[in-house]
C-alpha cells in the first residue's frame, strides 16, 4: 500500500506545520480566555478528557488506572491532603480558574460545599453553567483571578487546580487567594511549577523547552515550588500552617496517557472532522515535551495547603 507512508509523511508534516504555526503565547488574561473558549468551542479537550482539564492521579508509585477516573481522583486526593472534608456542609468555596466545572461539581456534590467557580473564558463558564445539575449548589462567574470584586473573608475555603502557570504577577494571585477567605480558611492549589533556578540553574536547553511549554498553551510563567511559598508567606494577609507537596511522579503517567487515550477511543476525535483530527496531533509534541520536563525535574506538579492568619489585611 504504497499511500500508506505516503499519508502518515503528509500528516507528520502537516502537524509539524500547524506545531510551529499556531504558538499561543501569553500576553494577557484576554489571550487566555481566547485560548479557552477555542479549545472549549472545538468540543476536542472534552470529548478526550471529560469535564476535568487537569492531570489525572494515579498513585505514588504510580497504578494503572482509567483516564478519566484518574482525573476525578485528583480532586479527591487534594481535597483529603487538605483536611477539606473536615469542613461542614455549606461551607463557602470559590474554585478560581475553573474550567468547566468539573472539580466544583465534585465539590459541592460529594462534600457538600457551596461553590463559585470562576474562569476568564465566558465560553468555560456557559459550558460550566450548562453541565450543572439545578439540584446541585454550584454557580458559575466570568471572572479575572487578579480583578475579582468579591469583598475581602468572603470564603471558607479557596480552591485552585492547573490555573496558576497562566497568571503573570504571582504576588498578587496569592495576595488575592488569601484575601478572599476567612480567618483560619483554608487554601488548597495545585500547580505546575519549574526547579528552582537559584539551587540549579536552568541549562540552555532546558530554558529552551521551558519557553516552548509557555508559549504553546498560553502560559505567564511557572514558578517554583520554593518562590510560590515565598509569595503566599509575603502576603499582607497573612498565611500560617503552610505545606507542600510534590505530586510529579502520580501525575506522570497522565501524559502519556493523554496521548494514548487518542487511540484507545479514536472516534472520540475524528467524529470532530480533519480540524480535530490535526488540532489533536498538533499537542503531541508538547505533550511529550511536558512528559519530559517531569521526568528530569524540570517541572514539577506541586501542591500547597495554608491557612489564612488572622491577620488585619
Ligand atoms: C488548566 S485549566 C484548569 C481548569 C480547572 N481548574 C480544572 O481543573 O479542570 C486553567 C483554568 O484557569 C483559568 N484561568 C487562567 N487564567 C485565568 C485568570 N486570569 N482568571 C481566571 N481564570 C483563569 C482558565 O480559564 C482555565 O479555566
């Protein structure tokens, strides 16, 4: 079948084109919003990944698991490390950077909280809205995380899961996530976060990957580990009892997962048309590069929990 080759050559190229074409780089909370109503308007990261667009958990060491449930797991693993379960029912709980609802519904169904996800992409948050069973005490806001209006001690608990990378002044995100809970509220985030460059410098090839990663989905920066703890202590409001985690190695098999689950259920992208089809080739690269800054420690899934102080603000 002498089009075969002939076929995958031109696909291969074809996404090496659409690769090097369609960077998404950072320039603004309205470049992010833009990249997510596309992502949500093609329907593609939904029908691969289900209502959840963060990395799955499969266990330290790590098992294997179904993809989607994998996803589902993450939410509960954070919100146990956390102590949220502890909180009463009705507990107020704003989930910042929401995609489309996925981890709020979670929450407010399975442990009772009262939820307010907020995403810059009015296309998420329509989607959010429209994948929300009425029963369910889960609402949902077009919002920026660095301009929300909400008064000062108005949550009980703050949850952030995969929205920090896309968020240039980290001073101000953990600023603002400490200014909106209680005295003694608990915040619980997990993010992608790069090695510290003042204990190891970034070589150049890191640096490299670094920059593709940031500018291919739409990212500000990553911070590390080290200065994201820096940040939410510097707040004038005040953080005590603050942990962190590093998740990487039961997230790690979220990647290549990621890729195998576009085989595994193919009709889920070509049922899309030739668009979804080249859309879904073209994160391949990406998704790989990603796979390989976990593995060198590069970057790292990190989690962190802290209370606010009772600090006067
Ligand atoms: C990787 S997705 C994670 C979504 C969701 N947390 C989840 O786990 O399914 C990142 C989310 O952060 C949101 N986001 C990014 N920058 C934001 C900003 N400045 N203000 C509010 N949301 C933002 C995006 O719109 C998106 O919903």
């Amino acid at each position: 079948m002498p089009w075969f080759p002939l076929l995958i050559s031109v696909a291969l190229v074809l996404t090496f084109l659409a690769y090097l074409a369609g960077k998404r780089p950072y320039q603004s909370p309205r470049s992010v919003a833009a990249n997510y109503d596309n992502w949500t308007r093609d329907g593609l990261l939904e029908r691969l990944w289900g209502d959840h667009i963060h990395l799955g958990y499969y266990g330290d060491p790590p098992q294997p698991q179904d993809f989607r449930a994998s996803k589902a797991r993450l939410v509960h693993e954070m919100v146990h490390w956390a102590g949220l379960h502890r909180l009463p029912a009705g507990s107020r709980l704003l989930d910042v950077g929401c995609g489309i609802g996925g981890s709020a519904r979670i929450l407010a169904r399975d442990y009772g909280f009262d939820v307010l996800g907020i995403s810059v992409s009015s296309r998420q948050i329509d989607r959010a809205r429209a994948l929300t069973p009425a029963h369910l005490s889960c609402r949902f806001a077009v919002m920026d995380a660095l301009a929300m209006p909400m008064e000062d001690r108005s949550f009980d608990a703050i949850w952030t899961v995969e929205a920090a990378p896309h968020i240039a002044d980290k001073q101000r995100f953990a600023n603002e996530l400490l200014r909106l809970l209680q005295p003694g509220g608990q915040l619980v985030m997990a993010d992608w976060n790069q090695r510290d460059p003042r204990h190891q410098p970034l070589r150049r090839p890191e640096q490299m990957v670094l920059n593709v990663l940031l500018e291919q989905w739409g990212h500000a920066a990553f911070a590390s580990m080290e200065a994201v703890q820096e940040h939410l202590q510097a707040s004038p409001y005040g953080c005590v009892n603050l942990h962190t985690a590093d998740w990487s190695r039961a997230t790690f098999p979220a990647w290549p997962e990621a890729i195998r689950e576009g085989f595994r259920r193919p009709w889920a992208v070509l049922s899309l048309g030739p668009s979804a089809v080249l859309q879904g080739l073209r994160e391949v690269p990406t998704i790989l590069l990603m796979a390989w800054a976990w593995r060198r420690g590069l970057l790292r899934f990190g989690v962190f929990r802290a209370e606010r102080a009772d600090g006067r603000g």
